[in-house]
C-alpha cells in the first residue's frame, strides 16, 4: 500500500517515526514537506505564509499536485496548518 504524509522531514519528528513504522510493515512511504530545503527555509516559509496569501495558495496547490503525482492510496496530513485547498484538491 502507498501512503502520503503531509509533514516535516525532519529527524526524530512524529512524521519521521510514522513513516519508520510504516516502511517497517512494508507499506511504501514518502514524506511531503512544505518548507524550503535550506537552513532557515522553515523561518522563511512561516514569514512568507504569514503575510502572504497568494504564497500560502500556490504552495498548498503545488503540495497537492506533487502528492497526486505520486498516486497514493492514503494520505496522511500531520501539520498542523494546512490549507484547505490543498485538502480539497486531494479529495478531488
């Protein structure tokens, strides 16, 4: 089974540690992160979510793209904050 986690790729984070356990019972997993790949890319993505909308719109689209591209069978959304076009756009 395939499974989608909408969460942070960081070591040692529940999304880590679900994701462990799932690989572990032999199901396929990846992690889907928001954030920016570099050093402060989790204080620029709150900055530029916080202030900007549009931001906040085209990375929830890109998120719910790139997850459908990977054609799991669940989706599992861990952050706290995720837009609800991103969740919309999964259901569809």
């Amino acid at each position: 089974m395939r499974f989608a986690i909408l969460g942070s790729t960081d070591f040692d984070s529940i999304e880590f540690h679900l994701q462990d356990s799932l690989r572990f019972l032999g199901h396929e997993v990846r992690t889907f992160d928001f954030t920016f790949p570099f050093p402060k890319g989790k204080a620029v993505h709150y900055w530029l979510k916080r202030f900007s909308e549009n931001y906040d719109i085209r990375k929830g689209k890109q998120m719910a793209h790139e997850v459908l591209e990977s054609k799991p069978d669940i989706v599992i959304g861990v952050y706290r904050i995720i837009h609800p076009i991103t969740i919309s756009l999964i259901k569809e």
